[in-house]
C-alpha cells in the first residue's frame, strides 16, 4: 500500500517517520555493519542504529495505543496524542534504547529536533521552518554531546542535512528532499575526511544510516522513496587492513554522487587498531552539573565519549582500558543502570588480524527477560543470559535477538517473563531461527513463572522434554503483583484512584486497598485458597519494611505444608511479585 504523505509535523508524522525509518534500516542494516571501520570495525553499527530507531518507534507506538485504550478507561486520555506527545516519547525511546556510538549519536539527533518540535510559542513548529530548525538543533545538539568531534563522520552528514535545508523554500516536504541531498553529498565526501575510510574504500557507516533515516523523512512527506543509485565501486575487501570488512559495495546517493557506507559515525580520530579494550554504555540518572564532571572524568579514561539526554536522564557512551573505572565515574555522578559492557573483538571471529578462533557454541541456554536488578543476579547465578527491563522501558525484539546470540548457543530457551512481552519475544525467536539457532519460547506472564521453569532446566535432557518440563513449572505457578496505581481507572475490582495499592492476580485487578501490607496478604490468601506448596516472594526497592516478614509468619501460620522463599528484585517496578506452586 501506497504511503499517504504527510502535510505538517504531527504525531502522525513522527509516527510514520519512525515506522519507516525502522524499516529502512531494517533493509540497510547489513550493508552498514559490513563497512563498519571508524572508530572500532566491530561491525555493528546497522544494528545499532536499527535497535535505537527500533525503541523509539516502540515508544512512539505506545503513546499511540496508550490514546486508543484511553475512550473507555476513567480518566485515561481519548482521542489522539498530540505533537508534543510523541515527539519526547521518541526522543525518550530512542534515548534509553540507544546503542554504540551511532545509535548514541543519533537519539541526541532525535532529541535535539523533539525540542524545537515541541517549543512553546506564538509560531508552532509544525512547518517548513519548523523543520528547518528542527534539523539544525538537532545537528547542534548532537555535535555538543561529541567530546571529541571528527570530519567526515554522522556529524559531518548532520551539518550538511541540516544547512541544506536551511537554504530550502517550501513545505515540510521540500525541506525534507533538501536535507536528503545535502546528507547524500556530505556521505560521499566522507572519505576524503578521514583516512581510515579512504583506506577502506567506504563511506561513513553512521552517516549512511542517517541518509537512510533521512529518506524516511522524505517519504513521510512525500509518499516518494529516495533510491540510492547502483554501485560505483565493486567491492573492496578490506579484511587484510581491518579484520572487520570482508566485501563493501559503496552505492551513490540519486543525483548527488557517491554514497555508501563507512565507520561508525564517531568522534575520536583512531583507526580501530590499538584503542581502548572495552565499550561501555548505560544510563544515568544524574543532575546537569554532576554530567559535567563526568565528562571529564571519562574524557580523561579513555575516547569516544558521547553524552546525550538530558531532564535528568543521560545516555553514557565512551571507550576505555578500565571499564570499572567508567562505571564508577557513573556510580559518583549519579545512578548508572543498564549497564553494557562490551569487550572489542572478545568471542569473534574477527578479531584484529584473525588470531583468536570463534569460541565453541555450548548446547543449551536459557534467555529471560526480568525486571530487576536483584532478579537479573539470581538468574544469572541459575545460569541464564538475562536482558534487564527497567519500568516502563520493555526491550525491543533486536535486543532480545542480540541476548539470544549472546547465550551463544546451538538452543536456546527464551522467557519474556511478561504476557506484554510474548509478540515481541516471538519475533525475536523467529530472527535467531533464521540465524540456526534452535529456539522455543515459553510463554512466562511473570518472573516468579520464569524461576519455576528455570527451576526444572535440566540442560543434558532432550530439548523437547526440557522444554515441555519448564513449560509444565511454570503453567502451574500462579502469578501476582502489588504496585500503586499512576491514574484513575476502571478495573475487575472497581474504580482505583491514582496512589491507591492494587494487588493483581494474573494480570487482573483482584484487590484495591491503601496499605500494601494488607493488600498483600489478602492476595496470597486468595491464590492459596487454591492450594500451594511452595511461596515465592520477590521484593522491589520500594516495598515497605516488614512485609516479607509478615507474609512468611501468615502462611506459616495458616498454611503449614507450604514453605516460602523471599529474593530481592531490586527496581522492578512492582511493590511485590507472588508466586504460588
């Protein structure tokens, strides 16, 4: 079907933008990867940039569906979400979802254009000149967050797009095409900017992602696809001089010559040999001036620092020896958590100079997703390969694909852990199959259901029945939760309040109360009125003192075949997670 284009920047627009935009990406994101050579060829940026683009989208997505529930839920906004609405939830999904230098870049790019695109004023920023400056604060923004900035990288192609459209007249959809070529002539230029790239024979690996991203603009308000021309170079092996690049076509840019991929946009003029050891990126929750120190104490680490965000929320991204030292930096300045730590050329097989043979697949590994910090420890310890879901930010089926090759496997047992979550872990067991890994899903509603089918992995047994094992522990444990309501709604239990404390059995409202100690047990007696022989409780950091306690002394004292265990769940969203087996 045929894209209607769109006439002003509304949230449909950012909607459609990033849509298409993703599947772009989507089809680019082999080609960019293989001509990853600056700053590191670790050959990843495609995927970086798709999983960004990827978390943006879901956010956007959310907001959207958040406004179609809402006709019928209490208070919960009807209609449609405004500009403003999903433009920050893009720049916050692209923010927290951020990956490798480029995708870092490029959510401060998103954000940098959310700002002016949501601006008050007596001028709505929803035109061609809304557009105009949207792009230049975004190639402003996003140049500031560089430490370091280099020639001939995404900035560059930023800088370009972003003058290009300055010198535009018309509507959104002709600042859009100007901004197109303006980054398709920067792209092509690129290698005369930086050696590496001349030496490789590719243009800038970020920077094609950006003109792929920019081509989505451009069809959201044109319904025209930009094409990129055919190949002006056969291909360029370049894994003698990178150990990265096996092949690289470059392709040019319609009517504006050469364009193709190259390095990861970045900052920091190394070539990808001999640098820092470790990339290491999360999140921060941290005040302006606590960043600032941050900044230089990892300018001082290591190189190809990118700090972006903002409102107390900061994406961290640098290079460095001591990736301890870089975590710290973060503990110091705030609250760090998703925390990734990646070691350049460790378990690949193309390591510098292609010395280190790939490590051996294992047979069998579990993939699950959990809420919290203190949960991702306990299955660890169990052996599983966890992807850590804060509150509020569910992990996009990229990162769920990048968890699954990760667990490095022949099979691989995947949990979502959450009845939101099994579409998108479906997808991601359908994107690893392709790959030859064997994948069964089991459809976890919750992480007290994922410790029971984690209980009963026995790895040495038949795929088949491990898996019909797991499946059977965790069919048979009954899930609950007590959290605090964020709005007045309707729900199975009556009308709840904002701040009034729901006790939730297999995801429906069962009790409302104020006092979470209570609305706790009158849960657990509810589910072991059924029966029960075994009580997992897991505790969030905002569970009040006692509670444990209370519940353990109430099944002993009613319950006396049944035993309980109590973990800590760390920042898991939910007050406390049930299980009953």
């Amino acid at each position: 079907m045929a894209q209607v284009p769109q006439t002003f920047f509304d949230a449909l627009a950012v909607r459609t933008w990033c849509g298409l935009a993703l599947t772009a990406l989507g089809r680019a994101r082999e080609e960019i990867d293989a001509i990853n050579v600056y700053p590191v060829a670790d050959g990843d940026t495609g995927t970086n940039l798709y999983l960004t683009v990827e978390s943006a989208t879901t956010a956007v997505e959310a907001v959207f569906a958040g406004y179609e529930a809402g006709s019928g839920a209490g208070s919960a906004p009807a209609g449609k979400p405004s500009l403003a609405d999903a433009a920050r939830a893009m720049a916050h999904g692209a923010l927290i979802g951020a990956r490798g230098n480029s995708g870092t870049i490029l959510a401060q790019l998103l954000r940098g254009m959310a700002q002016v695109l949501t601006a008050e004023g007596e001028t709505p920023h929803t035109d061609g000149d809304g557009l105009r400056l949207a792009l230049r604060h975004a190639a402003d923004s996003a140049r500031q967050a560089v430490a370091h900035p280099v020639e001939g990288t995404v900035l560059s192609v930023a800088s370009a797009a972003a003058e290009a459209a300055e010198g535009a007249e018309g509507d959104c959809g002709a600042v859009a095409r100007a901004a197109y070529r303006g980054a398709c002539a920067a792209l092509a230029a690129t290698p005369g900017q930086l050696a590496v790239l001349e030496h490789a024979g590719v243009v800038d690996a970020g920077g094609r992602g950006l003109v792929a991203v920019l081509a989505a603009l451009v069809e959201t308000f044109t319904g025209e696809v930009p094409e990129l021309s055919g190949a002006v170079s056969a291909a360029v092996a370049a894994a003698a001089a990178h150990g990265r690049v096996a092949a690289v076509q470059v392709a040019d840019c319609a009517d504006d010559g050469p364009d193709g991929e190259g390095g990861e946009g970045g900052e920091d003029g190394e070539d990808g040999e001999g640098g820092p050891a470790f990339e290491v990126i999360y999140l921060l929750e941290a005040e302006d001036a606590a960043v600032a120190r941050l900044r230089q104490r990892l300018d001082a680490l290591g190189d190809s620092l990118v700090v972006v965000g903002g409102d107390g929320l900061w994406n961290v991204h640098v290079h460095v020896d001591d990736a301890g030292a870089a975590v710290e930096a973060g503990v110091e300045a705030g609250r760090p958590y998703r925390i990734r730590i990646t070691h350049f050329g460790a378990d690949d097989a193309h390591t510098r100079g292609g010395e280190r043979p790939p490590r051996e697949r294992v047979q069998r590994a579990v993939v699950a997703v959990v809420p919290g910090e203190g949960l991702a420890g306990l299955y660890n310890e169990a052996g599983a390969t966890t992807v850590l879901a804060r509150p509020g930010e569910p992990p996009a089926s990229g990162e769920l694909v990048e968890a699954v090759r990760r667990a490095h496997a022949r099979e691989v047992v995947l949990l979502p852990n959450d009845a939101d979550l099994r579409h998108t872990a479906a997808a991601a067991a359908e994107q690893a199959r392709t790959e030859g890994i064997r994948v069964a899903l089991i459809p976890t509603r919750s992480a007290v259901q994922g410790i029971a089918a984690l209980a009963v992995h026995e790895p040495d047994r038949r795929f088949d029945e491990d898996v019909v094992s797991m499946t059977s522990a965790a069919g048979a444990t009954r899930y609950a939760e007590v959290t605090v309501a964020e709005r007045q709604s309707w729900t199975m239990a009556g009308i709840c309040q904002a701040g009034d404390v729901l006790g939730l059995i297999d995801g429906d409202v069962a009790v409302i109360g104020s006092d979470v100690t209570a609305a706790a047990e009158t849960v657990l007696n509810r589910m072991l009125a059924a029966g029960g022989e075994l009580v997992t409780l897991v505790l969030g950091d905002e569970a009040p003192e006692g509670v444990a306690e209370h519940l353990e002394a109430r099944v002993r004292e009613a319950y006396l075949a049944v035993d309980t265990v109590v973990y800590r769940g760390g920042r898991q969203g939910a007050l406390v997670l049930i299980g009953v087996e």
